[in-house]
C-alpha cells in the first residue's frame, strides 16, 4: 500500500489529502506542510501522542491555539521542531 493509500485510509479531511497528494513522498509533504491542525491531527492519528502533548502544551503556554492561518504556521514549525519527520501511517 502506498503512503497515500495509507493516508486516505486515516480518513483526512479532503482537503488536506488533496493539498498531501501534490507530494510525490510523505516526508516532503509533511516538511512543506503550514496547518499545524493538520499535522497534529496526522500526528495522533498515527499515535505520537508524547510529541504531541508536548507540542500542545508550548502552544497552550504561548497561547497559539487560535484556529488562524498565522497560529496554523506557527503551530507547524512548533510541531516540525519536536518531529522533524513525519510520523509511520498505520
């Protein structure tokens, strides 16, 4: 199975598996990516919750959980420092 057939079986918004197929691998995709709310959501969906309730809590602290374009950069750069690579589809 591909990791874009990975990727549709998780269900994404269709949306981001649109803007996601653009990419010929998850790795480029995942480093291009600027909605936070994205890749958090990819993120627990593949069960790296430690990275993730890491992240959400510089977030919390920061106060970056506004649901704004400028807070979704933010939170991706957030989340790319903790994870750097994408997360293994299930």
């Amino acid at each position: 199975m591909t990791w874009k057939q990975k990727l549709k079986a998780l269900d994404p918004c269709p949306e981001a598996y649109r803007w996601a197929c653009r990419y010929t691998t998850l790795r480029q995709a995942w480093r291009a990516c600027e909605r936070g709310d994205w890749m958090g959501w990819l993120a627990r969906e593949c069960g790296e919750l430690e990275c993730m309730n890491a992240t959400w809590i510089v977030m919390d602290d920061w106060g970056f959980l506004d649901n704004t374009r400028e807070w979704n950069l933010v939170r991706a750069y957030i989340i790319l420092d903790f994870m750097p690579d994408p997360p293994v589809l299930p």
